[in-house]
C-alpha cells in the first residue's frame, strides 16, 4: 500500500497512504493508516453538500479514533 500516494495530506493521527477513483456518477478513495491498522473504502455521489468536508471527516474518525 506504501506505493501508492499519501493524497489525504497530514490528519492528527500521522499520514493516510491509499488512492481515488470512481465510475460515473461516484467518486472512491481507499485508504489506510500509516501501519495498516486500520482502512476506509469510501463510495459517494459528491453532488450536493461539501463532500470533501464529509470525505475528511470519516476518514479523521476511521483513521485517528
């Protein structure tokens, strides 16, 4: 998992190693803790609302709780 990109910037609890993508109509990231303890797969439909905010703050809780 190490090879692929740390794109979730710094969070509270170190760095989030993992990827995005998505299908139409979708956006998908997967991510993971710096020492694999812990991973979020996230599928949304980013069109209304602040998604971004939304996205950070699951993985914040998924990540760093």
């Amino acid at each position: 998992m190490k090879a692929t990109n740390d794109i979730a910037g710094p969070l509270p609890c170190g760095k989030a190693w993992g990827h995005g993508g998505g299908t139409r109509g979708y956006s998908t990231v997967a991510f993971s803790s710096a020492d694999g303890s812990r991973q979020l797969a996230l599928s949304m439909t980013p069109y209304s609302g602040d998604p971004e905010k939304a996205a950070m703050t699951l993985l914040i809780s998924a990540l760093c709780s």
